[in-house]
C-alpha cells in the first residue's frame, strides 16, 4: 500500500470522523516535515523514515482550561454503549446507518474503529495525516497531470473527480443524527483519547479543533501549478507546500469539493457548540 493512496483514503477518514465521531477525510491519512509527493497517486509526501506501530504518538501540549465535555446522551430503548474492547461490531453498524444502501461499506475499516477514528482526529487536530491504522480504507487510482516538464505540470481537473462520491456522502449525512451519534458514543471516545495518555485537553476540544483545521485550508481558483524536482510532483508554491498536511489535501479535492466540505463542517460546528455538556459533580 503506497503512502499516497493511504492520504487519499484520509480524506474520507477527515469527512466521516469529523462527521460521526465528531473529529476533520476526507475526508477518508503525515507528518510535517514530510514534503515530496509520490506520482503514481495523489499529491503527497513521501515517508523519510518508518513510523511507529502505535496508533497515535502521544504529544507535549501547553496547559490551558478544559472545556465541558458534552453529556453521554441516551437513546430510548437503547442500552449505553458496550465497553471499548467489545464495541467495534456496534460502532461500525452505526456508522453505516449514516448513509443509504451500505455507501460507507467502501470505505469503513471494521476494526477498532473508535480507537482509529480518535487517533485520526487527534492528528487531525494538529493539520497531520496518519498511515499505519487508518480507519479507512485506501482511494484507488493514479494522480492525474496535465503539462510536462517543459511546460511545467498542473494538477488535471480530472483527479478532483475522484473525491466526489465522499463529499457527496457527506453533503447528504444528516447533522443532528451525527451529532447524536456523537454523543452516544461519546463515553467510548473520550476513554480512547485517554488512552493516547493526553492529559491536557478533552476529546471534544481536539474535535474542534481538527474542524477548524479543515476550515482554515485555503480555496484555490484555477490551475494548481506544480514542479517534480525528482521522482515526486510538489505544490510550486511554496506557500501552499508549507502547509499542514490536511489543508493541503483538501486543496487536492478542487475548490468545488472543497466548498461543499466546508459548508457541512461549519453545520456540524454549529451544533456540536450547542450538544448538552456533563454538569460538574458537587460535593456532599
């Protein structure tokens, strides 16, 4: 499995995890300081050394005040959900309720999903991209070029296309039902973000802040210019090549896909503000 394919199945990971778990890919999968991007797929940086095994590294984090955590939310005659060893057949199932006719089948990894899709997001919430452990699976297919190298290379209008099915599924996933997933399944979230040994910040703060990560990727109009200085194609300016790994994916979508990801982030922002939050407790 190359390293570009697993960006393009991120994508979907950043529309679903964000959208259901509340976390981003993809939008269906990076690190910063990886800044090359493979031909044979879509615009990405190649690896510069192995990563680890684990799904998420645990990071340094400045202190600041936790925000309230929303309230486990119950649904009549629904039992609250099962432990987190035991909840992948259910949490999957749930979010293939997320979309008619098994559309999410495609592209849904069934194991450990609450864990794959917290490590995502908290990655997510720092513009990074994981590989290893992505709770989706890969988006076919090689990145198309227009141009040659004396002309200089363009991303094709072409390769946007590939992108459109997810962004469809999720301009057509209903908001207050993610949300209410969201809360649900809450508890089991946040007992996975304990897990990456984060202290600082709650799992609902990081799922903000990989919604505002999306949000601040620049929308590109026209041709998006690019230079292959080896055997990888790289953004020509330098400006977008220095961006996080996130915002430069959704560049990759076409401002169009990029458009309509944002207008349903920016709902589900809205409303995650708004979802009931755990009172604290009193003392007797």
């Amino acid at each position: 499995m190359s390293e570009q394919q697993s960006r393009q199945g991120w994508i979907i990971g950043i529309i679903v995890v964000i959208i259901v778990a509340a976390a981003a890919y993809w939008l269906w999968t990076g690190d910063e300081q990886k800044k090359e991007i493979p031909s044979t797929t879509i615009i990405e940086q190649p690896k510069t050394a192995p990563e680890p095994e684990t799904l998420a590294q645990p990071q340094e984090q400045a202190p600041e005040p936790k925000p309230p955590e929303p309230a486990p939310a119950e649904e009549p005659g629904r039992a609250p959900p099962p432990p987190l060893n035991n909840s992948d057949k259910s949490a999957y199932q749930d979010l293939m309720g997320l979309a008619p006719d098994n559309a999410l089948s495609r592209w849904l990894v069934p194991s450990e999903v609450i864990r794959k899709w917290v490590a995502a997001i908290n990655a997510g919430s720092r513009g990074t991209l994981i590989y290893k452990h992505r709770p989706l699976r890969k988006l076919r297919g090689p990145i198309l070029v227009t141009g040659s190298s004396v002309e200089g290379y363009q991303l094709s209008p072409s390769n946007y296309r590939r992108y459109d099915q997810p962004v469809r599924l999720l301009a057509l996933m209903n908001t207050e039902a993610a949300v209410g997933l969201y809360q649900y399944w809450y508890p089991r979230l946040a007992q996975a973000y304990a897990e990456l040994g984060i202290r600082n910040k709650t799992f609902h703060q990081v799922v903000l802040e990989a919604i505002d990560k999306v949000l601040a990727a620049p929308e590109i109009e026209g041709p998006i210019q690019l230079v292959r200085p080896s055997v990888y194609y790289k953004f020509a300016d330098p400006k977008l090549e220095k961006l996080p790994g996130v915002q430069k994916l959704m560049i990759r979508m076409g401002p169009e896909n990029t458009i309509r990801v944002k207008e349903k982030l920016k709902e589900l922002r809205e409303k995650l503000e708004t979802v009931p939050v755990q009172q604290p407790q009193s003392n007797p």
